[in-house]
C-alpha cells in the first residue's frame, strides 16, 4: 500500500480521499432527493384506463425515473445479447 494510503501510525486509513469524495457526493445526491420530495409533496390524481389513483408528485415522478432507467438497462443489456 502507497504511503498517502496510511495513516501516522502505519496502518491503512480507513478514510481515504476518494472515499471521502463518494461520501460528499452520496450526501449531496440524499439532500438534493429530500428537497425534491419536500417540495413537490403535493397529491396528484393519475387517470389510468379502468380507475384513478391519488399519488404524491414526487413519489410519481421517482417512480418513472426508475421504471424508465430499469427499462433503459434492460434494453441496453437486450441489445448487447443479440449483438454479441
């Protein structure tokens, strides 16, 4: 292990700089996702074919995002199958 790796008394920092970017980085990403949700904390009315549902605006938007980035790698590791 390199010297800035170690600490001053020779053992492996357990922090090391670039955990401590992702740490930052983490923190940032889970504030900015608590003020999103904070602030379109509104009820929204989603009118489906056969019936309604009353959902919060944050938490449909969250879910899209996530059904469109699931489907996006599906796609994506489809497409590399049948390329391969």
């Amino acid at each position: 292990m390199n010297n800035l790796a170690r600490g001053m008394s020779g053992r492996p920092r357990r922090l090391t700089n670039r955990r401590l970017v992702w740490l930052a980085f983490a923190a940032v990403t889970l504030a900015s996702l608590v003020l999103f949700v904070a602030d379109n904390f509104v009820l929204i009315e989603i009118r489906l074919v056969v019936t309604r549902i009353q959902v919060r605006l944050a938490w449909a938007l969250l879910a899209a995002f996530a059904l469109g980035a699931a489907s996006a790698l599906a796609i994506d590791r489809a497409r590399r199958m049948w390329r391969d």
